[in-house]
C-alpha cells in the first residue's frame, strides 16, 4: 500500500470529520444528552454525538481505501451499521442490556464467522467453531471496553488515536493501513472539544463501534499473519488492563458487573484529586509507552513482544494497586 494512499485516506477522513462535528456542535442542544448522575464524573449535561463525526469521516475513507477483511467490506460493515444503530437508539432511549448484548453477540457472530475460516487455516489449526466462539468472546469483550473506558474527558479519543494510528504502522504495507490511519485520523477533530474540559462525548453511538473495531482490526491482522495476538494487547493494554482488573474486582466483591459504576481505576483516579486532565496525563502517557514497546518489539525484537506484554501488565497493576490503595485510604464517595 503506498504512502499517497495513507496520506489522501487520513486526509480525507480528518476533514469530513472535522465537518460534521462543526454541524453537531451548532445544534448540540438538540443531540442526546449525558445528564449527570451519581455515577457520573461530570457536572453539566454534555452532548453524547461525536461519533457521528468519527464515522463521517472513517467510512468514506475505508470505502474508498477497503482493507482486505475476509469476505469483503461486508464483514466489518455489516456488523459495524448494526451496531451504531443499536447504541444511537440506546443514547436516545436507554435500551435494556439483553438487548444489547444480543446485538453485540450478533455482530461478533458475524465478524467471526468471516474471520474464522481464515483462522482455522493458519498455524494455530482450531476448528471453525472454537475459532468462531474465541472471536465472539473477545469482538463482544472489546465492544463495550471503549464504553466502560469512555467516562473521563479525552480518555477513549486518546487511545483510539494511538491504538489505530499504532496498528496503521504495523500494517504500513498492508491494505488495511489506510483504513487505520482514516479512523485513527477522524477520531483527531472529535479530541480537539472532548480533551478537559469536554464539550462533547462519544456516545454508545461512537464508543461500541470503536471497540468493534479495534478488535476487528486486530483480530484481522492475527489471522492474516500482520502480527503476534501479544502485539494488539500491548497497544491497547491501559484500557483491556483497567476494565479487566475492575471486572474481576467487582466480581470479586460481589457487586453486579452490568450496572454502571465508577469504580475502574481511571474514575478513581479522577476523584482522588487527579481530575480529567491529570487523569488524562496519566493514562495518556501509559498508552504511548505501550503503544510505542509494541511497535518496537514488532520491528526489532519479536521474540520479546510476550515479555514486554507481561513487563507492562506488572507496571499498570502496580499503579492499579496504588490508586486502590490510595482510595481505600481516603474513602472517596462523593462525586468530582
């Protein structure tokens, strides 16, 4: 894939993004709104919208510069459409959780079924449907991961930028490389009013699909060889390692894991004193050094990509360890 390609793709995505957020900026008080609640880390209704931006600007891009998906375009688009329908009607109309995960597991069905045959014929040689069943588990895991991560300002946009722009130069030769560098770039313009303090958000209309996505695109370069499964992991790592350790906690404890909440590690951090934008600096810099090990890794040393993966989960559980220390030692309740 030529670098003309990457360059007119992000080009392009950046400035039909940039184009439709200056629209739903001018009529925000008619987009759907994040009231502020007890869970919540903000104090004033936002706009929930910015992922019609994103996508404004990523979809003609990817249409027009496809990545090569098993099974075509229709293998992440499908789903992906099916997808933003169901979390545009749930940021209008709170739609149940059942629901959502059936149409969650739908598309992840989808996508795995195009990706599993490609899977089972690779060096790892699992059946279809073990194959079929792993990507479902980890498509659905995914896409509510930008959702649960989505709660302070700049957080999601951050790593979707650097999360997308870092596989784009993984995949610099592939067909899929333009694709990464248009979304990683139509996320930009949407950072620009959702860095501290955010005049706008995501939305579950932006969020799921942006975790969709993620694993879509890493699972895809699994499977076509583009890199090692340790290589989207290390790049994605302070959000996959915050919601995970704030799953198994809450298991742990007892409390229900579908509610909503503020008990990840990031909203603590926030409300220890940190706030958006130190929260941000934080998780800002985790997601650069990770991003960049990876990188660095895969070019350099690929037979310590699975030692870095490790050496950096025991980083960030460290300063997990330290944040729940810290709370439990201040016994934070009231909301920032």
């Amino acid at each position: 894939m030529t670098a003309s390609a990457v360059w007119e793709a992000g080009a392009l995505a950046a400035l039909l993004s940039a184009a439709a957020l200056a629209v739903l900026v001018r009529v925000g008080g008619a987009l759907p709104q994040d009231i502020p609640n007890a869970r919540s880390l903000h104090g004033r209704p936002i706009p929930r919208a910015g992922g019609f931006a994103i996508w404004s600007g990523f979809i003609p891009a990817a249409l027009l510069f496809p990545p090569s998906f098993p099974g075509g375009v229709v293998a992440w688009l499908v789903p992906w459409a099916l997808l933003v329908v169901v979390s545009a009607w749930d940021d209008w109309r709170a739609v149940p959780v059942v629901p959502r995960l059936v149409a969650h597991a739908a598309a992840a069905l989808w996508l795995g079924w195009m990706l599993a045959g490609n899977a089972a014929a690779t060096s790892v040689h699992v059946p279809v449907w073990v194959a079929v069943a792993g990507i479902v588990v980890i498509v659905v895991w995914a896409s509510n991961l930008f959702n649960f991560m989505d709660g302070s300002d700049g957080l999601a946009a951050t790593m979707g930028v650097i999360g997308f722009a870092s596989m784009g130069v993984a995949a610099r030769h592939a067909p899929a490389a333009p694709a990464l560098f248009a979304l990683a770039a139509a996320i930009v313009p949407f950072l620009a009013v959702n860095r501290p303090p955010a005049s706008m958000f995501l939305g579950d209309a932006g969020a799921v699909p942006l975790g969709f996505l993620a694993a879509a695109f890493a699972l895809d370069g699994v499977v076509a060889s583009r890199w090692p499964a340790w290589f989207p992991l290390l790049v994605f790592l302070p959000f996959v390692a915050d919601a995970t350790f704030t799953l198994v906690r809450r298991s742990l404890a007892g409390a229900p894991v579908w509610e909503a909440h503020r008990d990840h590690c990031y909203q603590r951090l926030n409300r220890l004193g940190a706030g958006h934008a130190g929260t941000l600096a934080v998780y800002a810099a985790l997601m650069i050094a990770t991003a960049a090990t990876a990188l660095v890794c895969l070019y350099a040393a690929p037979d310590a990509g699975s030692w870095a993966l490790a050496g950096w989960s025991a980083v960030v559980l460290m300063l997990f360890a330290a944040i729940d220390y810290h709370w439990r030692k201040n016994d934070k309740t009231a909301p920032r």
